[in-house]
C-alpha cells in the first residue's frame, strides 16, 4: 500500500519550488528501482558531496559521465570480447545508466576510478547574491519633499 502525499498546500503557499514539488511527486511514482550498479552518496563536507558506485569489470573508456543542467548522468557501457562460454556469470557487465537528480548550483569538481569504485566529486557553490546578507538599519525614511501636482494641471 502506497501513501500519496498532496502537495497542493505548499503550492498555495509558496513560490518558485514547482521543481522541488514535481521531484518529490515524481520519487513517489517510481515503480520499479533499479538498484544496480550499486552506489553510495556521502556528504564530505558542508558544501561538499561524494558519488561512490560500484562499477567492477568496467574501464574508464566503457563509463560517460554527463551533466546537464540538474541532472548528472553516469552510463556505463561495456564492450566484451566473447573469451569462450561462460558455466556461471556472475559478474555483471550489463549496460546501465543512472541518473542522479542536482540542487540548483551543484556542479561536478571531478570523477576517478580506482579499484571497480568510481568515485564523482560535487560541491555546492551559492553565488554570492543568493547567498544571506545583512541589511543594515538606517534612522528613518529618506527625507524627500512631497509630491506637488503642478496648478496647470489641478482640476477644479
């Protein structure tokens, strides 16, 4: 049994989070998940995060790792050579792509694989004009003279 949540409270209330609302919205809906390869996400920092996804059998010429606007892709594609008939398989080399959802100002620093992990760098830069600012407290309304409609214009 799934529970929906109704967002249509926060929409009357609040503005500019659409994309927040529909990504929550979207979460719910998910039927199936995927959960191969498997991944980690770590926060390292306060503005600083870490992919971890293990991706064993696959060289940094089979991966491609994109981003565009908010979304990160990480598509692993392996060309095998058939080395004879397999009696087990289970190692998986099966194509996949994982997409991985961005705050806004999120970018990519860089990526490595080491050992069948491979590891993607994010940080979290907030421009400085989103970023708080104190507003300083003056000692009254600037002192500017009254409007005065011209005697031309008066209408008697």
């Amino acid at each position: 049994m799934r529970n929906e949540l109704d967002f249509a409270p926060l929409y009357r209330s609040s503005i500019g989070f659409d994309r927040v609302f529909n990504l929550l919205n979207n979460a719910q809906r998910l039927q199936a998940i995927d959960a191969w390869p498997p991944y980690d996400i770590v926060k390292t920092g306060e503005d600083d995060y870490r992919i971890q996804m293990a991706v064993a059998g696959f060289a940094e010429a089979d991966l491609e790792i994109t981003q565009e606007r908010n979304v990160l892709l990480v598509k692993g594609q392996k060309n095998e050579a058939k080395d004879g008939e397999y009696l087990h398989r289970g190692i998986a080399g099966r194509t996949f792509e994982r997409r991985f959802e961005l705050a806004d100002h999120v970018r990519v620093e860089n990526a490595s694989l080491m050992n069948g992990i491979l590891s993607i760098a994010l940080k979290r830069e907030v421009p400085e004009a989103m970023k708080p600012r104190k507003i300083a407290i003056g000692d009254g309304f600037s002192q500017q003279a009254p409007l005065q409609i011209d005697a031309e214009r008066q209408v008697a």
